[in-house]
C-alpha cells in the first residue's frame, strides 16, 4: 500500500462538509464560523464578502529521525527544515504565514541541541514573521511536528484542482539537488557542508513570496516535496487533466550536469525534498509569469503544458515520449 | 529541566504579536486577518465585532507510544484518545469543535490496526462533527500528532489567567481514575478492560458540551491533563492568585475508596489523564453552576476558593494545611 492508498482507504471522507477545502491539497482551508447569524447582513457587499473569506491555510508535517533527516543532522537545520516544509505548503497555496505549533519528542534533554535546533527555527520564523503559537513537548523517539497557519482569502487561494488544458507549465527553479545530497550519503560520499546539494537538502528555501505573487497569476500550484512528476501527477489527478513535461525545457543544476543522463533524469524529475514551487498558468500570462522572474529573483522555467486526459508525460527534444518509470517517493515503498 | 522550564527557556517567546493568545494555555486563539484593511468600515458595530472576533482555538497533542500508552493500546482506544485529549483542550476554552488534522507514524502497514484506529477516532469526530481536514503519515516509531481547531469568540473563550480572588474552584467530576489505571498495570496487575479506571484511561470524555455552557460563568478553565495540584498552578501563576482546595469537598472514585489514604490523595490530586475540567467562578455565580450539573448530567464539585497570594494549597477538613508534597506529572522529570 502507498502512502496515498492508505490515505484514501482510511482517512479520506471526502468531500470536506466543514472546510472550504479538505484532504487532497497542499493545505486545507478553513473560516471561522461567524458567531452570529446574523453577522455582516447590513454590511456593503464587496465589503462584507472580503470580511468573510478571510481565513487560514492549515498544513501539518511530521518529520522522523532517519526517514525524513539523518540523526546526526546538525539541530539549528532541522529546526529551519521543519518549518521551512510547511511554510512551503504555504507557500504553494498563496498564503501568507501567519503562526505555527510545534510538538516535539526528545530522547532526553540536551541543552545545546534545543538551543540550535531553536535557533534554526526562529531564524527562519521571523523572516516571515510567523510566530509560535503553541505546542506539545514529550519524551520518545525523535519526531518533530509542525502545524502552519497562513492567512489567505478562501475563495483565490492556489489550489491543485484548476490547471485547464492549454495552462503552460512553470517550475519556480532547478530540481534534483536535495535527492542527490541524499544519495551521496547514503553511498558513503559526504559532500561539503556548504555544497548546494547540501544546503538544498538542509537549508531548503519556501517558496512564500513567489506564492503570494502567483495568487493573480496561477491557475493550480503544487509545492516539490515527493518529485516532480508525482507532484505534478497530484496536479493532473486533481484538474483531471494531463500534463506533458519536456526534458529539454528543464533546468539542471550545475552540480548535476557530470552524471550519467539516465540518473539526472531521475534526480531531477523523481527526486523530492526541493520545495520548489510546480505551477500552472494561461499561457496569455506568460510575459507577466516571466516579467515575476525579476520580481521575486528566482529563475521560473517554462517546462511544459497540459493538456486534456490524463497523467504526467515526459517528451524528449523531438517530443517523443521518454519512458524511464521514474516513480514519485513513497514512504511505505 | 522539567516540561514547563524547557518550553520557558527555547519556545516561549510571550507576549504574542499575531495571535490573541498564544503560548501558555490550553488552546492559542487566533483570528484571520482581513483581506482588506477598509473591511468592516461601514459595518453597524455591534454585529462587526462579532464577525470581526470570529476565531479559531488551537491546540496540538503528540502521543508516543509507551509514553502516553502502552504499546498492546486497543487501536481504535488509541485513536479515541489521541483526538479526546485535543477535544478536552478546546472545551477548556469554551470552543466549538470543527476540525483537525492527524499526523502519523507508523512502523509498518497494519490494516487491522489502521481499520481500528480510524474507527475509534471518527467516532468521537462524528460525535462533535469535527471533520478530518488534513494530515501527514509517514513511516517511524509509532506516533500521533493531532491539531484541533475550534470556533470561538476570541473576546469571550475561556483561558487560564482570569481567575479573581474569592472565586469558587469547581472540578467537573471525580479524579484519579486513569492514574489508576496506569499504576495498577505498572504493578503488573491488569484490570479488566470494562473497569471505570481503564475507561478513563483509555477512552478519556471530553468535556466539550460543558466548556460551551461554562463561556457565560466561569472566569477561568483548564482542562486536567498533568494532575489537578499542576493544572490549578497553572491557574494560579497565570491569574497571579492562589488556590485553596479543600480536600474533604474533593469527589473520590468508588474504585479508590479502599485504598490507603496518602495513596488516595496521590490520585486524585496529582494523577493526571482524567481530562475532567477544573475552573473557577464567581461565588455569586454558585446557583447557576449548580443548575449546570443537571443540564450536563456531570457530577460538577464546587472544590476550593481562589484567594490573592500564589500556589495551590490543599486544606484538611479543619482548613489546615494538608502536606504531601505531591506533584504534577512531568514528562522530563
């Protein structure tokens, strides 16, 4: 059973009768229930409707020791690392972060580790002025949890289900490193701390502000965390479309570019953990997409389109479809 | 370093800038922010404020097995439990239960243990239509993590830190049973499933229905999680008063009345995972209470009197101080 089977047999009741969006997307979307009927009525209309979109994206990601991070991690780039993969779903809905909740398992008490692991945290909090709000700490099995809030109006936020054939497809940077970092490692290869394979694995970077840009732009947006092509397959599954990607279109991290083509692939269109952002967008948007490429510094990349039917496909130069199995990550493999 | 001292030293950041409440009580509260700063301008005030403090209680629980159970837990207890200590916590708050999300790791795929788990938990789900929104499993060391949210009055919720001196101190019912229960099976002797003590323990009731009744009477709630001496601390420490509780007022389980007195006291006072609530109110307000027990066919127990001064002191039948320096449970003791 995959992940996602489990999810769908045991836990998805679908369709959400309490949120404005449930399971299925990066966050879900929830307004607080007026605490009055009666609330807003005399209340001008463009006015009012603001007032009463106005809610929370809600993401929650539980990172393991040995699953998620390597136990000798250094503590201040898991406290960056477990913030930075919610404020990437954030991020990928146009959210604004607002607050966050932390439960944390310790083995036992180690007073520099929790002053790192802190640090790393706060720096990353601060920078989006995201504060904590709450939390749960407990001895056991090191297990970090993080709960994300991000203000957004409920009715504009990015969501997965409304790529419309015809979208281009864009990716907010290269992909690939952050699964390379990991498989030098698990190889017995330790690369420098400050290589980017390295810091793209530790020190990922949310995506929060091209988020908050996207919100006028995008049609569906998606956060990189399980693999391109699974990522986007979410996408697909959801605006029940296909997508073509072409491999020429790419980009490929320098740091990539000595390996063999085949591995490079499956780095950069299988491996997870980069955070960058998948989206779609009219292509009648596409001067204003690349006129964003300035504006939030990132280098966006046009790499494809969707299309009508179903499912991710990766076309060549010639585009002829390339058939490498590439498969997304799936933690109960 | 216990719990309180570590999230004081590394997370607690008080006071709080984006939320109404934050750190230090049972649930942050949390308002979205308008999407449009003229929102609401034009709005009769009355009906405004009630849009406008439209809100969310948040809480967040980690359970780690062998910790907060034990590792043979019936599954679907389990996932009664891990969703009824974060009901317990909005009811502390007054707040109205609407949804949560679930992280979890696992070992492995179990599904018969899966099957059972989500039984249990969508029970009590169902019971409060409070709806699964969203999540994250994974694979680790066996671990639950939930996030609940609850509607509320953000003005009007319930907290720890406005108890007045010479307010009643009122528990919803008897303590001491799951500690009990706890003890018991740590002496190796093992209580029938249907015993009220192992009901208590694992199949915890929330007390959501009296936390909404008690928004218009109590000046003060908590929910008892860490033992009543601890929980009444916090009380005190927040509300900068303190407590006395009359140990003769206090309701004993019928399955403890044999035991030996100061094994008694240890239970009831300083037993935790019962999950009544413990609040306080005004004395003038006595009569209303009273008319609550009926209305919420819970056996409320007016125990004590908030007095000026700190701490929590337990008085014998002749008001003399009763010292058996018992404590409140602490996971890093």
């Amino acid at each position: 059973m995959t992940e996602f089977e489990l999810i769908r047999r045991y836990f998805d009741r679908r369709p959400s009768r309490r949120a404005d969006l449930g399971i299925g997307d990066d966050c879900a979307l929830l307004r607080p229930a007026s605490q009055d009927p009666m609330a807003g009525r005399a209340t001008p209309r463009a006015s009012a409707d603001r007032l009463r979109n106005a809610g929370f994206a809600v993401s929650t990601d539980m990172l393991v020791a040995g699953r998620h991070f390597f136990e000798d991690v250094a503590p201040d780039a898991l406290g960056h690392k477990a913030l930075a993969v919610n404020l990437s779903d954030l991020a990928a809905m146009g959210a604004r972060p607002r607050a966050f909740t932390l439960a944390l398992a310790l083995p036992a008490v180690d007073e520099a580790w929790l002053d790192a692991f802190a640090r790393g945290m706060f720096a990353l909090a601060d920078r989006y002025d995201c504060e904590l709000i709450g939390g749960d700490t407990t001895r056991g099995p090191l297990n970090v949890c993080v709960t994300v809030f991000g203000d957004c109006d409920v009715e504009t936020a990015l969501r997965r289900d409304r790529a419309e054939p015809g979208d281009d497809v864009w990716v907010s940077g290269p992909l690939g490193l952050a699964a390379y970092a990991v498989r030098e490692r698990l190889a017995g290869r330790r690369l420098p701390d400050d290589h980017p394979a390295v810091l793209a694995l530790e020190r990922p970077q949310p995506r929060v502000e091209l988020g908050l840009l996207l919100r006028h732009w995008a049609s569906s947006a998606i956060d990189i965390s399980d693999g391109l092509i699974g990522d986007l397959g979410h996408v697909a599954d959801r605006s029940r479309v296909g997508i073509d990607v072409e491999w020429a279109r790419m980009p490929v991290p320098e740091a990539l570019w000595d390996l063999p083509a085949p591995d490079v692939r499956a780095l950069v269109l299988g491996g997870g953990d980069d955070y960058e952002l998948a989206f779609t967008s009219a292509s009648v948007n596409r001067g204003a997409i690349e006129a964003l490429r300035a504006q939030s510094g990132l280098p966006l990349a046009r790499v494809g389109t969707v299309r009508s039917g179903s499912g991710v496909t990766i076309l060549d130069a010639k585009l002829q479809v390339l058939d490498d199995a590439i498969r997304a990550f799936d933690h109960f493999a």
